[in-house]
C-alpha cells in the first residue's frame, strides 16, 4: 500500500504496566521518503488490579496457561480499542498498529512472546491489524528489540541520541549512516515494584527517590552486574530483572526508599555512560517526568537534555508503532540489522485483515 498520507492507530503496553498507550496519528511522506506526523489523539487506559496482578505473574505461567491468557487479553486489547474509536469516533483507518504486550523475551533462546496479536483482534475491532512485530527478528537471530530506532531515524534525526525512558531505558543513535541501538538497564519496572511497597503505583516526580539516603555499596554491586560490560545489540526483559536486579536490591537489607534513592543513581550512572560529551538527548517515556533522576543524570554529565511535550514523551512508543505498521505495509525495512544484530535488515510484523 503505497500512498503518501495515511491514517493509523498505534496501540502500546509496556512492561512498566501503566496501561495500554493508544494513539490516532495522521502520517505524511515526501517524494524524498521525509516522514511527517501528527498525534490527533491519545490516551493511555490504565490497567484495573486485577489484569497488572497477571502480567506480573504471567511469566511463570505453563504454556497451556500462556495460550489461554492471549485468548483473554487479545479480546481485552479489542474491547479498548474498540472503546477508543468510538469514543473519538474514528472512521476511515488504514490500519491498527499493535505492539501488544510482552510476557517472554529470551531471544539467546529463541523465545519471545506478546499476548495480544492473535488474527481475531482484526476480528473483533473490524479493522485491519499490524502487529507481532518482534518474532520474526528473533528467528532472524535477532535479540527482537528494541524496534523503536528505525522510528528514530525517520522521526526524530536531528538530535544525536533518543533516550526511552520507560520499564527499562534504551537508546539510539547514528553511527556513519548505521543505526545503533540497545537496552541501557531497568527504569520503571523496578522503580514503581518497589513504590507500590509504599502504596504508591510510582515514585511521582522522584520524591520517594529524593528523600532516601545513598547506599555507595550496593550502587556498586549494581554497577557491577555482567550485562553493562556487554557490547550491543543486547535486550533486557522481566527475566533479567528477577534473575539480576532484585535479588540484589532484596539482599541489601535497605529501607524501600534507601533503595529508591541508590537505584535512581544507578539508572542515572548507566545512562550518562552511552552519550558522548555535549551531545543532544531526547528523552521520552514515564521517566522524563522522574524529576530526581533528571537531575542527577544532568548533575553526573554534560550533555544537552531535550524534553519534548507531553504527547511525545508519553506515546511516542504508539507513534512509532503506527509507522511500523505503515512500513509493513508499504513492504519497506522496519527492523534493522544493526539495532538488533539479525541476519539482515528486514520488514517484520503480521497482517490481519479484517
């Protein structure tokens, strides 16, 4: 489908679990393939108690339990975004473009898994549907993530690093005409896990962080952890952190904010180490409204920090998911090679029509 405008809706979850991002977006390219764009809509459905409680636990689930849950998840994805065009009263869409929800991601085993992208959705919501985005990466020999650069790269170029801050940060960058990119460490997954032991579903503007007292040992057990030293393309999943992170944090024996306040300065360590002095930063996801750890990034570096406004930082995932989708369809490149070390460059993602 080749056209020089198009009309589409890119559906996100993250594994920081605020909800399901849905955005209406309106994408224009030039003869010179110059992508433009427009957020019409957006609004992120949060997640009731009861669906945040099982994708926690959903990674230890059997696999006659994982298909189940994508049967039940598929038709819950439908049902919000059947409420959000008709909420908006959205016609003439060229395409619903769904990420869908991550469970599994062992991509060094061949595993990954979101629940949500089965041929129904397209059923269930009457609309032609692009998703599965990450499985065909894997079977590449690719680690399936991150498939935001590719985004980066046609949206947001002028800057010289895109920073995700979201379940877990990632960036990107250019490198001679390649695109590079890579999971950095654990932001949110770990940050609200441990804000919710205080009531609270996150750490509003880092105060919980800001008010803890720094713990110079267990920053340096977490500094230490082998994944950093390892050379992109590399990903991170929920495994990792459960494997990794948290039996750390749990052994440290510190108070829930003493732990708030020295992970904080372990995402702002990790993250001044991927950018080269003066560089621009555009940084988008939950995380740029983590006050506290803005600071310290920019008290621990010297680089040029780019928040952009709110409807970018908090759905430019669902923004590039929408042109994912287009590039699926116009049977162009939408992963590449150099993001997450595949075979080759390729044009990843499912069609269903409706």
């Amino acid at each position: 489908m080749h056209k020089d405008r198009y009309h589409v809706l890119g559906v996100m979850s993250g594994t920081s679990l605020d909800g399901i991002d849905i955005a209406e977006l309106d994408f224009s390219v030039s003869e010179k393939n110059e992508w433009t764009f427009k957020i019409i809509k957006a609004e992120t459905i949060p997640y009731p108690d009861s669906w945040r409680r099982i994708l926690k636990e959903a990674v230890y689930f059997s696999e006659g339990r994982l298909k189940t849950l994508n049967e039940e998840y598929t038709l819950y994805l439908s049902e919000c975004i059947s409420v959000f065009i008709k909420r908006h009263d959205i016609a003439d869409l060229d395409a619903v473009c769904s990420h869908g929800h991550t469970i599994l991601h062992r991509p060094e085993a061949g595993i990954t898994l979101q629940i949500g992208n089965l041929p129904k959705l397209a059923t269930l919501i009457g609309e032609t549907v692009i998703c599965d985005f990450r499985v065909q990466d894997v079977a590449l020999g690719g680690q399936g993530a991150p498939l935001v650069p590719v985004g980066d790269q046609l949206l947001f170029n002028e800057y010289d690093y895109c920073l995700n801050l979201g379940g877990f940060a990632n960036c990107s960058y250019g490198n001679d005409g390649t695109r590079i990119a890579y999971d950095i460490c654990g932001v949110n997954i770990v940050l609200n896990h441990y804000a919710t032991h205080l009531g609270k579903a996150y750490d509003h503007a880092g105060d919980l962080a800001a008010s803890g007292i720094l713990d110079i040992h267990l920053l340096s057990k977490l500094n230490a952890l082998p994944f950093y030293d390892k050379t992109p393309p590399k990903s991170l999943g929920l495994e990792w952190v459960q494997e990794n992170v948290f039996p750390v944090l749990k052994n440290s024996g510190q108070s829930t904010l003493n732990i708030l306040r020295t992970y904080t300065e372990h995402i702002a360590i990790q993250l001044s180490r991927q950018f080269r002095e003066h560089s621009s930063v555009f940084i988008t996801g939950g995380g740029a409204y983590h006050d506290f750890l803005i600071s310290r990034l920019k008290a621990i570096s010297n680089m040029e920090i780019i928040l952009p406004e709110k409807a970018i930082i908090e759905y430019k995932e669902a923004l590039i998911f929408g042109l994912l989708g287009i590039l699926k369809l116009r049977g162009e490149v939408n992963c590449l090679s150099s993001v997450t070390g595949a075979e080759r460059d390729h044009s990843t993602g499912v069609i269903f029509h409706k």
